[in-house]
C-alpha cells in the first residue's frame, strides 16, 4: 500500500534583518531529509520581509514528524536560530513564530516539465487559506480548484491543492 504524499506549509516569523543571516539556511534542512521528495521556501512579498514561508513534501508522514526533527542539520540549525534570537517574539520550537499546517495532497502540480525555472530558487510564492462551512463543502471546493488547474497553462510553476489533516474545512491553495 502506498500511502498518500503528506506535505508541510511553514511561516516562519523572523526578527528583523533575520531572514539574511540564518533563516535562509533552513533551505538546507529540507534538501537533506531521507524521507523528503520536494521543498520550497520564500520570503514574504506582503509587509513582512523577514518572513519565510515554505512547502516540504514528504513521502510518508514519519518522514516529517520523526526525521525531520532528528537530521543533524536540522538540530545544528535550530541551535543557530535559537542562540543568535533570530525569532520574532520567543525563541524554541513552540514558538509562535513557527505557524505549521499539516497536508494531504488533493492535487494540481509542483512543476511544470517545460518550466526551465522549474527548480529556481528565486520564485514568488502565494498561499491561500480556504476554511468550508464543512468537510462537504471543501471537496467541492477542492473539485473547482482540480477543474481550473487543467485550464492554467505557462503562467504559474507551482498550483498545488493541498487538504488540511487537522482541520476538515481547511484547504490551501499553493501558488508560485
């Protein structure tokens, strides 16, 4: 049995001047996971420049929720961000500064195969939080945005649906 890709929306809410001096290097910690298969990060284009956003995709929930915290880099990173208070408000990994949402992917793409920027690092991202009235009502949400994916074409590297675990209204749009 395979089981579905388990993806990971992440704000990382950043001091000022943070984003140059560390929060950048946390790219690393994502490329380096076992149980890792795709990863995205980007700054926040809307009033908070010192702000990441990022996609990590994973093959299997474990990968996120055990190896993701034990990865050497992931520990050497986290001390760096903790010793050098690169967090907004507190530091530690309850900080609220860390804002994560947990996915089932519903569909769409993350790259495009006649995308030569297909794996730039540069791109904007745009996320879209949707909350149902109920879980009813998010699938059909989530059969309009599947329609309109078939009908984007060039424009867009990324459009990706993604079904919040968590919360059965919640869906998230992934745009870059």
């Amino acid at each position: 049995m395979v089981a579905p890709k388990f993806f990971v929306v992440a704000r990382v809410v950043g001091r000022d001047g943070a984003l140059p001096l560390r929060l950048v290097h946390l790219c690393n910690v994502s490329a380096t996971e076992t149980l890792g298969d795709s990863y995205y990060w980007g700054q926040d284009l809307d009033g908070e420049p010192d702000t990441l956003w990022g996609l990590e995709g994973y093959t299997h929930p474990v990968g996120f929720f055990l190896g993701h915290v034990s990865t050497g880099i992931f520990k050497r990173e986290m001390a760096l961000v903790d010793s050098d208070k690169l967090l907004r408000n507190e530091q530690g990994l309850a900080s609220r500064d860390y804002d994560l949402h947990h996915y089932d992917w519903a569909g769409g793409w993350l790259k495009r195969t006649d995308d030569p920027e297909r794996d730039g690092k540069t791109s904007h991202i745009a996320i879209y939080h949707f909350w149902a009235t109920d879980k009813t009502r998010r699938a059909d949400l989530i059969m309009t945005f599947l329609d309109a994916s078939k009908n984007l074409d060039g424009a867009l590297q990324s459009f990706g649906i993604l079904k919040e675990v968590r919360d059965e209204k919640m869906l998230t749009l992934w745009v870059r």
